[in-house]
C-alpha cells in the first residue's frame, strides 16, 4: 500500500519539547495540551497502529464519555490522553497552532488512547454549534517525531498497551470476595459481561462492559448500618475506588445485602428509563437539563442500552442525577437475623413515588446546572431519601 504524507494543523493551548538524552539520534517527545473539540479528525485515518480496535460500546470508553458529560472540568486530570509517532511536529508559537506531518501508516500515527480519540471524536459530533461553543475540556497529546525503524515503534507500541493492564492489580485481592456476586449474578442475561477484574474480555475478544465497581456502587448506597437520614453514600457516585474499599473493609458487612442485588440493578435501570417521563408529565422538560442529552433528535446517536432490564432509554442522564434517587430506597432495606430484606416491592414503590423524586431532581438540575454538582450535593441526596422516607412512616413499613 502506498502512502501519501498527511499535514494535520490544528490549534493548543500549551506546546513544549520534553528534552530526553535520545535528541541526537533524532528522537524528540513534545506535549500539547488542546481543546477536545480540537482534536483532528484526521488522524481516524492514522489509527492502524494501535492494535485495540476501540469499541464506543466498551466500558473503558463508556467511562471516558461519563467524564466528559458529567465532569468535564477534570477530564484533564483523570484520562491519560493520546499518543501519536510522526515523521515531524512543527509549533507555529505565534498563532499557538501545532503542525504534525504523517507519511507511513506502519511507523506513524496513533499508538495509545484510541478510546479517548474515538469518545471524544463522538462526543464533539453530536454537539450543537452552541453547545460546541460553550464547551470547554483539555486532552494531552505526546507527540513522537522521528523513529524512523519499524522494530522499534514496534516495540514502543506493544509497552504502551500492555502496561495499562496491571493498572489495578489492587482489586485481585478482593476475588475471594466477589463469589457470593457471582453466584446471584452468573445466570443473569447479564452476568458474562461483568468484568470483575480490569480489562476481562467476552468470547469474542471485545471488552466486558459491566464494570464490578460500578455494581459495587449500587450496592453500597443500600448499606443502612453505614448511612443514614444525615449521613449520605455520596462516594458511592464521587469515587469508584472508595466504594471497592468500603467492600473490602466490611465484606462481613456487606455479604448480607448481596443477596439483594438483582433488585437494585434492575431499579437502578428503571429509575433511568422512567424518570424522565415522570419529569416531563410534571410539565417539565428533562431534554433541556443540563447534561442531558435526548438521542431521539440526534441521529447518530445510539440509544444508551439498559442492560439490567434489556430495554433502551432515549436519553443520555448523568449519573449525577441517578445516584440520590437510587439511595433513597435504602429506606425499605430491612435487617433480621442478619439478613437484609425489602420491606416492598423496590420498583412498584418507585414508581408510585417517581413524580416527587423527579421534580426534586429535576428543580436540583436547574438550580445547579451542573451534574457532578448535583450528584455531590448533600441536600440533593438528603430530599431524595426524605421523600422516601416520609411514605414508609406513613405506610407504618
């Protein structure tokens, strides 16, 4: 195949050279920090190096795309970037625009974040010009310019994308403690696809999307002996490695409530799917919340699956907005003999309550306009178990 030498140009916020020992061998690192909607799209066209095809549907990038919609101020912080090698990267410091030249598609191109540059490609697609325009998030780009033999991108390739895969060796311990998971979960339409360590794949090489912290999340907002009416599980939405250690701290603890488990999954999916219509039959409009995203008027863009309940929702919600409502529920976990029980039927009790949880939702929303705002408010989650709360006393459950 022949190759045609490619001119990228695209605009950064910051350019500098990080100087190395290998300079006079021809081999210089850059690092550019730029806008995601910035990021060019011509380097689709660059992706052959790297030798994991990026699925949108992967857990890895559906965690990518919850940072930058519910997060975008840290987006910068949390994700390790991209990574490209080019034949020569040139910065023009007057207009701050960064100039890279591509030549052969077997030395040079994208070699490491091709989960970001697909999420973030996506993400800025399905943008408005106005939602474009006020969107602000930062990636960091490594630019490689000049190695020049074949063996040796090789090898750079094959370290950059094995190296991730110990990245979490913490949670290997903790496998002893995921059998009772397994045993409630296996036989569930979803239980191949949990990933209960990092980077397990399905039969057919693509990566598992349910990731164990996320369950685990779910699991700890029902834990009543931890959290309370003044006392919230708000780092069951804030921080996925708390939770995993809030489960290794007090397994005893929390082996009761996993028998439970199903139900909260499947509640989980159902206040995803109903509370919007439960907002817009209030005579509000869930399509304009902040962070809300109707996939109906955007064509290109999938519907999120519920895996939990096989249905389909026709928004994209941040989890921001899903956490308070879920935790509520913790009001009708009961504990006897040291063993946890409903004291009702978690989805028909949500549904006769949704109305109230989604206006509370939804006037948070338009007061914050900022989800992770929202899913870290301690009066949110605070209004979201009172509502709750006040029909059990009332039902004497």
């Amino acid at each position: 195949m022949s190759n045609i030498t490619t001119i990228v140009k695209f605009p950064v916020s910051s350019f500098r050279k990080i100087s190395s020992p290998y300079e006079e061998k021809g081999a210089k690192t850059y690092i550019a920090v730029l806008n995601v909607k910035d990021v060019p799209e011509e380097l689709e066209e660059w992706r052959g190096l790297n030798p994991r095809d990026p699925k949108l549907s992967s857990g890895v990038a559906k965690k990518i795309a919850d940072t930058l919609k519910d997060d975008p101020d840290s987006f910068f912080f949390r994700n390790r970037g991209i990574t490209i090698i080019v034949d020569r990267a040139e910065f023009d410091n007057k207009d701050n625009v960064l100039n890279i030249e591509l030549s052969d598609r077997t030395k040079n191109g994208l070699l490491d974040g091709g989960h970001t540059f697909r999420v973030i490609r996506s993400f800025v697609e399905n943008l408005s010009e106005d939602e474009l325009s006020d969107f602000n998030a930062y990636v960091k780009i490594e630019i490689i310019e000049g190695i020049k033999d074949l063996e040796s991108v090789v090898n750079i390739v094959e370290a950059r994308n094995t190296s991730t895969q110990v990245k979490q060796q913490g949670l290997e311990e903790l496998k002893g403690h995921y059998e009772d998971i397994h045993n409630i979960l296996d036989n569930k339409p979803y239980g191949n696809r949990i990933a209960y360590k990092e980077f397990e794949l399905l039969e057919d090489g693509s990566p598992k999307d349910i990731d164990i912290k996320d369950i685990l999340s779910y699991l700890v907002c029902f834990d009543v002996e931890s959290f309370g009416n003044e006392k919230h599980p708000i780092k069951a939405y804030s921080t996925r490695s708390s939770v995993v250690e809030h489960f290794r701290m007090n397994d005893k603890k929390m082996s009761k409530y996993i028998p439970l488990i199903p139900e909260i999954l499947e509640l989980r999916d159902i206040i995803y799917l109903e509370l919007p219509d439960a907002y817009n039959e209030k005579g509000g409009k869930f399509g304009k919340l902040t962070g809300v995203t109707e996939v109906s008027n955007r064509p290109r863009m999938e519907k999120i699956k519920l895996p939990f309940i096989e249905k389909e929702s026709r928004y994209r919600i941040p989890s921001g907005f899903i956490y308070p409502v879920l935790a509520a529920f913790r009001n009708i976990v009961e504990i006897k003999n040291d063993k946890c029980s409903w004291k009702i039927d978690p989805i028909r009790f949500f549904r006769e309550l949704s109305s109230n949880l989604a206006e509370i939702v939804g006037d948070q929303a338009l007061e914050f306009r900022n989800p992770n705002k929202l899913g870290k408010d301690n009066a949110t989650w605070k209004m979201c178990y009172q509502a709750v709360e006040l029909e059990t006393l009332r039902r004497h459950l």
